[in-house]
C-alpha cells in the first residue's frame, strides 16, 4: 500500500509540474473594473472604422490615422512613456474578427494592456 502511495503522489507532482508549462491559445484581456473609483490611468486608443482605417491616439490628443505597420512603434512609444497604460480598442461592429485579433495580437506579444470597448445596452 505504501508504494502505491509513492506512484500516486509522484503522479500527481509530474501532472503538476507539466500543467504549469502548458500555455493555452487564448489571448488575456484586462477589463476595467466598475465596482470602484480609481484613478484613470493614461488610456491608448485605437479604433477601427468600418472601412478598415486605422486610427490612433494617446492621452487626450486627437486621432491620427496610421497604417497597420505603424500600430505597434505607436504603442511601444506610448508604453516608453507611460509603462502603466492601457490600451483601448475601438472596433465598428462590421470590422472582420481578424482585424481585431490582429490588433490583440500586437498587444499579446508586447504584455500591453488591453480593453475592448463596447456599447452599452439600451
């Protein structure tokens, strides 16, 4: 009984230890938070219109319209000078699904932050 004791409980170190080395195919998104007020971190926007325009802005400065190829030195820029922002994408509800998990992806590879934005319901 004893050795049978071993083999599972080295059984279960080896499913422990493997687990923690498998990564999923999912991409994290930070939400913010509703329950409390907090200060507002320096937000990063990006939207995409329904004609697959790509526009970008830091801050309270106004939206530039940037080519996909300038979406990251754009946000890398921005984390330089604020390392605690967040970006928020804004999607038209037409836009394909790639072009949004092309933006994803940009944030993923380089842990930026990142929140979706949506409507609220009427």
């Amino acid at each position: 009984m004893a050795s049978m004791t071993d083999v599972i409980f080295l059984l279960l170190i080896f499913f422990m230890v493997t687990s923690t080395v498998v990564i999923p195919n999912a991409i994290k998104v930070t939400l913010p938070q509703a329950q409390k007020q907090t200060a507002a971190k320096p937000l990063t926007r990006v939207t995409i219109d329904a004609n697959l325009n790509y526009y970008v802005a830091f801050g309270n400065q106004r939206e530039k319209r940037v080519s996909f190829e300038e979406i990251t030195p754009f946000l890398q820029d921005s984390y330089a000078k604020e390392p605690e922002m967040f970006v928020a994408l804004y999607a038209d509800e037409t836009v394909p699904y790639k072009e949004i998990v092309r933006i994803l992806n940009i944030a993923n590879q380089n842990k930026f932050k990142m929140v979706l934005a949506t409507r609220a319901q009427k």
